[in-house]
C-alpha cells in the first residue's frame, strides 16, 4: 500500500497505459495490483512500469504473469477462507460473552475476548480487513491495526491460563508472573505508538522476545497443571501447542522462503490453527465446569451422608421428615 505502479505497453514508440484490472488484499497489509494483459503480446513487445512510493513503511515489489482467472480464484479462496475464520471466532466469542449473562463465570469474557482479538488479529493480518466494506479508513493504521490485537490478545491469554489451569489455588506465585505478563502485554500495544518516534524496530525486538518466552512459559505452566490432574489444563495445552506451531512455522517460512510460499500458512495454516484452537478451549472450559458441577454434586452427597455408612445423617434425616 505504499507503492503505486502504473503498467505500459509501449507500442510504435508510444506508451499506452494498461487498464488496472483489480487489486488484491494480501497478509501484512499488502496487495496485489492485477492488470489484464492483452493478447497480442508477443516475446518482442515492452511493458514499461511506473512505481510511485508514498508513506512510511515498506512493501514488497513482485512481478509476475499469470492467468487472470487463477488470480481471482485464488484471491477469492483467500478471501472466503479469511471471512470463515473470522465469522467463526466472532461467533464463538459471541456465545461466550451470552453464556456469561447466565453463569457469571470470568473466564467466558476471557474466552470472547481473547478470540475476538483474534479475529481482528487474523482479518487484519491477511489484508482483507482493509478492504472490507467501512473499514478502509483503518488503512493508515498499518501494521498498528494487527500488531495491537495481537498483544492485546497475549494479555487476554495471560489472564486466561490463570482461571483455566486454576493456578489461583494451585500457583499462587505463578499467578502473579501471569499478572505481570499480561500488563506487559499492554504496554507492548501502547507502545505500538513508539513508533511513529522511530522506535519501531525496538518495540517490533522487545515483542518477539516476549511473545516466544510467555508462549514457552505458558506450556510448561499448563502441562504441570495437566500432569496435576487438570484435564481443561489439557484441553488448553492441545489448543496452544497447535496455535503457536502454526504462527512460529509461519513465522520460519516468511524468513527462508518468499511471500508466495508462505502464503498457504498465513491464509490457510493459521485461520484454520485458530478456529480449531477456539473449539478446543471451549472443550476445556465446558470440562472445568463439568468438574466444578461434579465437586459439587459430591459437596452435597458428603454434607448429607455419614462418611462411614453411607446412609443419611441425622440432619438430612430431620430435613426430610419435615418435609
């Protein structure tokens, strides 16, 4: 988005400009600019390109002839992947956030809002949340429009291990270190604004590292919640164990490989990792309350029981008599 390019055909010395065809939404903000080349060109015939740059930042310039119609497919499938993906994390957090109206439990307003971030995360991180109707004035935004979700989203997930992994009775001392990490996730996405002074490039090293050493410090803590007995701790530990693979992977391919062939990740590989981690946080939270609806029903059983026979006490007994 910071490069305008103009296409040519030079013919009888002359340069005629070629009609933009479309443009294409791609990850990290980017797009592809698709122009319709006639059919009379031949191995002899120039093409001439103007690229205008503007604004801050960088974008990648990469030329390539290719069938019109396979471009459009494949932009489409993108697109349609995407709007799955964020349709279906925007409609589990949505029934998080309900659910919360009627148990009051914390952690499904952790849960909506966690994979909510991640929604917006993911819609802006593809480019397709800049061409979405009534969300082009989000453009100048940048890379501030997935880097903010995207820390904002580490909080959420700090405050959220600490109710599912149930460290509050378990680690307390962990649960402060979560604490921490979730207001440092914060100020991540505030500084964000660092760089518009010229600091981008710190805050973008400071973020790397804390997002790789909170990612490997949350599964050592749910794996020993898991190993605990915490079987919703397992649930999560599938979910994030899934998630960041895919993210680092992505992560790897962007650096050994070009933007083309890590795009099936970035479009593929991570909506999909992130709608199936949703769904199995959501298994994790429906077993913590499955386990909190057992402790209880056996609560009740012991408190009307006698511990040794098994028969009722002389309370529960009085209780129904009056009855």
């Amino acid at each position: 988005r910071h490069l305008a390019v103009d296409l040519y055909l030079l013919r009888d010395g002359e340069p005629r400009a070629i009609e933009l065809a479309t443009s294409l939404p791609r990850y990290f903000g980017m797009h592809t600019a698709v122009f319709a080349l006639p059919d009379t060109l031949t191995p002899d015939t120039r093409l001439l390109a103007r690229v205008t740059a503007s604004g801050r930042g960088a974008e990648q310039l990469d030329p390539q002839v290719a069938s019109l119609a396979v471009t459009l497919t494949q932009g489409a499938a993108h697109a349609r992947t995407i709007t799955l993906a964020v349709g279906a994390l925007g409609a589990m957090a949505l029934g998080a956030l309900v659910i919360w109206f009627v148990l009051k439990d914390r952690l499904f307003i952790l849960y909506a809002v966690l994979f909510a971030l991640q929604a917006v995360y993911i819609l802006f991180l593809s480019g397709q949340g800049f061409d979405w109707p009534g969300m082009q004035a989000t453009v100048p935004l940048g890379a501030h429009a997935w880097n903010v979700p995207a820390a904002l989203s580490g909080a959420a997930a700090c405050w959220f291990v600490r109710e599912i992994a149930d460290l509050r009775r378990s680690s307390p001392r962990v649960v402060v270190v979560f604490g921490w990490l979730a207001w440092l996730f914060i100020a991540l996405a505030v500084a964000n604004l660092a760089q518009l002074l010229g600091f981008g490039s710190v805050i973008a090293a400071v973020g790397n590292v804390v997002f790789l050493a909170t990612a490997l410090f949350t599964l050592v803590v749910v794996f020993l919640a898991w190993r605990r007995g915490n079987r919703a701790a397992g649930w999560f530990l599938i979910a994030w164990t899934l998630l960041e693979t895919a993210t680092i992977a992505s992560a790897l391919v962007l650096l050994v490989a070009d933007g083309t062939q890590a795009e099936p990740l970035f479009y593929i590989g991570l909506p999909v990792s992130m709608v199936l981690a949703a769904i199995l946080v959501a298994l994790g939270v429906a077993d913590r309350l499955r386990e909190q609806r057992l402790a209880l029903t056996d609560a009740e059983r012991r408190a009307q029981t006698d511990p040794l026979t098994g028969v009722l006490n002389r309370a529960s007994l009085l209780a129904r008599l009056d009855a």
